[in-house]
C-alpha cells in the first residue's frame, strides 16, 4: 500500500495505524501498546491505544485502519445537534423550556436553538418549514412517527414525577423494557416522541432471545 509523504506507519501486536498530517507525522517511538496518563485517543473495538503528540492537534488528522483501505479524517467537531424542521418552532420551544427545562440559546421566530440544564449540556434546534430562503432540504416539517429524541436521566422516576408536575402528561406511562430501561415518552407540538429514559438491567432472558435471532447462531 502506498504510503503518503506526509504519513508514517505505526504497528503494534494487533493492528497498523497510520497517523500524519502537513509535515507531522507519528515516529514508530511515540506508539505504546498502554496508554500513558493524560491525554489518549483510539477508535472504535481497538485492542488498544496510542498516545498523541503532546501539541496542539494539526488541523487535519488522519487514521488509516488497515484492511478498509481507507484514510478516515478526524474532524475538529464543535458541536452536535439535531435540526428538527416544524410548523410552529415558538410553539417547540415554549414547550420544552416549560415541561424539560431548556433554554433557548438563539431565538427568532423562525429558528430556535435550545440547550438543556445540567453540567454537561445538550441542544436541539427546530426551523420554521416552507422558508423560502432556505435550501428544499430544509423546507419539509418533520410528520408522524418519524422522529424520536431520547433524553437519558438518572432517575427516570423523578423525572415523570417533575415533568408531570408541570402539566404534561406521558402518551406512553412508565415502563420497563427487557433489554434495559425504564421509560416514558411524551409528543411535543410538533408530533415528535421523546423518550425520557433511566438505564438498567437487562432481563438475561431477552439477552438469550436476541442472540438466537443473530445470523449465524
């Protein structure tokens, strides 16, 4: 396989990763097969992990997983969010402001970009439909079923507890599910689910179902 100028190759017991970007490359030296304390990175199923410069990441990172063929950029991401296209995104926002507690971090009749309480904060965004400005991408609401957000709680109990509290009430009650969680779900105006949701055990029985259902099995 050819190998970039700017790239140089890094192997351990299990694996060969390529790293480099403009005139930055990894030396086989700063490869370990256990990470270092502090800063590390690897990706997903890796059987281990390899430690970074201690710089400044250059603008463009690069990952090469040998056997996909494939040199996969590392983007610098900001932010993550979903943008929900609605008919009435004021009526959105009141809504999740009085019943799930977030705030509108950028507010126009047409656009709203909410982010939720807590240490580590979350955001949604909803868009007035049929802008005439916008990409036709961007102009068709969001209908039926065809969206589902779900919010992860510590205490899912407390939650419905507080949410209902403030004059919602749950289209689907609290309830345990036997790969793992106890849920409720509300619609919000615009007619999306969202799925307010506490982790847990799941039943050993269902693990059992599901994995007879895998291919192969």
């Amino acid at each position: 396989m050819a190998n970039p100028d700017n790239v140089r190759e890094c192997s351990g017991p299990s694996l060969d990763l390529v790293v480099g970007a403009p005139g930055r490359g990894l030396s086989p030296e700063q490869c370990h097969t256990e990470p270092p304390l502090g800063d590390t990175w690897g990706g997903p199923r890796l059987p281990m992990r390899h430690r970074r410069p201690r710089t400044r990441r250059p603008e463009s990172t690069y990952l090469l997983h040998v056997g996909f063929s494939s040199i996969v950029p590392v983007m610098r991401v900001k932010d993550v969010y979903p943008l929900v296209v609605v008919e009435d995104p004021v009526a959105v926002r009141d809504w999740y402001a009085r019943h799930l507690g977030f705030s509108a971090a950028f507010d126009t009749d047409w656009f709203v970009y909410l982010v939720s309480g807590g240490e580590r904060p979350f955001a949604l965004a909803f868009m007035r439909d049929g802008l005439d400005f916008q990409l036709p991408q961007f102009r068709t609401a969001m209908s039926g079923d065809a969206l589902v957000i779900t919010i992860e709680v510590e205490d899912v109990r407390a939650a419905h507890d507080e949410i209902c509290a403030t004059g919602a009430r749950p289209e689907v009650s609290l309830r345990d599910e036997p790969w793992g969680q106890r849920h409720f779900m509300l619609r919000d105006p615009a007619g999306g689910w969202v799925d307010i949701v506490q982790q847990t055990d799941p039943d050993p029985a269902f693990l059992d179902q599901v994995a007879d259902r895998q291919p192969g099995t």
